[in-house]
C-alpha cells in the first residue's frame, strides 16, 4: 500500500532548496510513494523549477514588504491555512517538515493537537559558531533557535542526516522515534549538464577551491591564512566561491573571490578545473557539500570533525579541526599527490548519494523501521 507523504519546505536559504526538492522528487519518482508537497518561494529563490511534475506542488510567495516579512517568521497564516486545507482534502499518512520550518512553531503548539503523523528533520541540534551580531539580529535568532527547538520538542518522529546528532536526539529524547536519514545529493539537473564556463576564472585552471557561503563556522578565515602560511600562493590559485563579505579583507592577491551566487549551470566547470576541493569548516551538523565534490571526483581535503567523518573514502584527506598549522601542512601535501592523479573510478558518490538507498531508507522511516 502507498505511503501518502505531504512534505512542507517553508524556508529558501542556501542549501535547502536542493536539499528539499531531491527528498521530494525522489521519492515522488517510486511507485511506494503518493507525494504532495508545501513550498515556500521568495524571488528567484523558487522550488517552482526544481520539483518534478510527479508532484502534487502547492507553492506559496513570502512576502515582499518588511512589515508582512515580520509577520510571517512568526505566524505564517497563509502557509498554515494551506496545509491545513491539505491535511484535511489529501488525509497524507505523514506530513514532513524537511526545512527546519521555525515559522511554524507558534501554529502548531496552538492549533493542532493531534501531531502523531508529523515527522521533523533536525539540520542544526548545536548552533553554528556566528559573529557578534546587532541587538534587532540577535534577537531574531534567538526565535529562529526557539523556532527549531519547539519543533523537535512537540513532533516525536525525527530524522537527521547526521550520525553524531542520532545518538544525541536519543539521549536528549528517549522517548521519541529518532532516525537516521542519508543526506541527499546537491547535484540538479542544470549541475549535470551545465557547460557554462566562469568569467572570473579563465586563464586561472587548475586551482584550490572553496565553495559555499561564507560564514564564521566553515573556517574560510582559516583557510586563507593555511593558504599563505604553506607558501603555495606563490604555486597556484586560490579560488573562494560563494556569497558573504565577511573575509574579503583579509584576502591576499592570490586569492579569486567570487562573491556572488553561483548558477548551477556554473558548478560543473568550477569544480572540474580545480586541483582539489577544501572544506576547513570548523564545525558542521548537516551539509551536502561533499556531494559535489565526489560527483566530480575531485580530492577533498577537510577538517576532522564528526559529520565529515563519516564520508570517509579515498578521495578525503582530513586535517586537525582549527588547527591552521596542520591545514597547511596537508594542503602542501595534497598538492603535490594531486599532481597528474587520475580519479576517474572511483565510485563515492554513488556510494553516499544514492537515490535508490534514499527512497529505501525514507520508506522504512515511515513505516517506523531504523536502520
């Protein structure tokens, strides 16, 4: 018998698009699943062109004025009449909060009792490390932290992508039904097929890469003084791709900062034409940022902390976590064995990224089986 499924995706940030429509789309693809789902669209950040047309969509606009903005982080009327009126026309057998949907808290704990079909999946079960922020920006954080708490507290089906944050949501939570849950490739379509060279880039190949936003807790600080302590500045570029100021000072003449967003239709010949790839994140609970990586079957050089512990294969080289002296060391020496190296089959992603290992593992979630 099929597993009706009503996914809702309420948030649009950087990662969760990707993260969201690949959960979405497949599982819509398997014939055990019966899939709708809830989404939340702002501008050109729009799950419109990333779900199949296998799936029953209902898409909503986040609001455009500041004051409606406000209105909607802490009670988003329209998004929860909407999935209501689906609960009620659909009767879905579980209803899945992929995107840490904070929004939706105050909703919930008010209006719906009955929670026993609703599963949450929990990105981030230990803050990320942030820079001191304004008064207006720490408090709204501290309500998008409330947010996801009270999601997790009040739903007792949760999943997680992250092995560490299992054991930790079962300490925390004996009583609820935790699972682990294979985090989905970030590889589109338009990342498959895309040819469309980087303007910034050309004449610079081969290059060391960073991509991804910036932010205090993916060490790019540590990564630009590792760069200039190992002396490879003075042997090739360094290439940091993704939005966010927040270094730019810092970073010397060797240095390619593409602050901007990259299309997908970019990625496949940003990270074709790079030496090897360098993830110096100095903690992580959740990303899919390996993804890429492996998909292009390029060497990756990252911290030693849990999450990316547990995509250990071939193509990973770790580093001490926050220990810049050691990052050096190792980006010296996965230069010099990447030179000429051939990786062409080696078979990680496919070991990490299936999607047929995904739809296994969310059919068996649903039906209260853990791996």
């Amino acid at each position: 018998m099929k597993k009706k499924v009503l996914f809702v995706a309420t948030e649009f940030a950087s990662g969760m698009i990707p993260y969201a429509s690949t959960i979405i789309n497949a599982l819509a693809d398997d014939s055990r699943f019966e899939v709708s789902c809830l989404c939340v669209n702002s501008g050109n950040k729009s799950y419109k062109r990333h779900i199949s047309s296998n799936v029953n969509a209902t898409f909503v606009e986040y609001p455009t004025f500041k004051t409606l903005k406000l209105l909607y982080k802490f009670y988003p009327v329209r998004v929860f009449r909407k999935m209501m009126d689906l609960i009620e026309t659909e009767s879905p057998d579980v209803i899945h909060f992929l995107t840490g949907d904070f929004s939706l808290a105050l909703s919930l704990m008010i209006s719906v009792k009955n929670k026993s079909k609703m599963f949450y999946t929990v990105h981030d079960l230990t803050p990320h490390e942030t820079v001191k922020q304004s008064f207006v920006k720490s408090c709204f954080r501290n309500y998008y932290l409330w947010g996801n708490k009270q999601m997790r507290v009040m739903i007792n089906n949760i999943t997680t992508s992250s092995k560490r944050q299992v054991d930790m949501l079962k300490e925390m939570y004996p009583q609820k039904s935790i699972y682990f849950a294979p985090f989905p490739t970030l590889i589109t379509k338009d990342i498959e097929n895309g040819q469309q060279q980087v303007p910034e880039l050309k004449g610079h190949a081969p290059y060391l890469l960073y991509f991804g936003n910036i932010n205090k807790y993916k060490g790019v600080d540590l990564l630009v003084k590792a760069y200039e302590e190992s002396k490879l500045s003075d042997k090739v570029k360094l290439v940091i791709a993704g939005k966010g100021g927040m270094y730019d000072h810092i970073m010397g003449p060797n240095i390619i900062r593409l602050n901007r967003f990259i299309d997908d239709e970019e990625v496949g010949c940003l990270f074709k034409n790079a030496r090897f790839v360098i993830y110096p994140y100095r903690s992580a609970t959740m990303s899919g940022v390996l993804s890429l990586a492996f998909y292009f079957k390029k060497k990756v050089l990252l911290s030693d902390i849990p999450f990316f512990k547990q995509y250990n294969n071939t193509l990973c080289t770790y580093f001490k976590a926050k220990d810049v002296n050691d990052l050096a060391e190792k980006m010296l020496d996965v230069y010099d064995k990447t030179q000429n190296i051939d990786n062409s089959g080696n078979n990680s992603y496919y070991s990490f990224y299936s999607l047929d290992s995904l739809r296994n593992s969310y059919y068996n979630i649903y039906n209260g089986k853990e791996l």
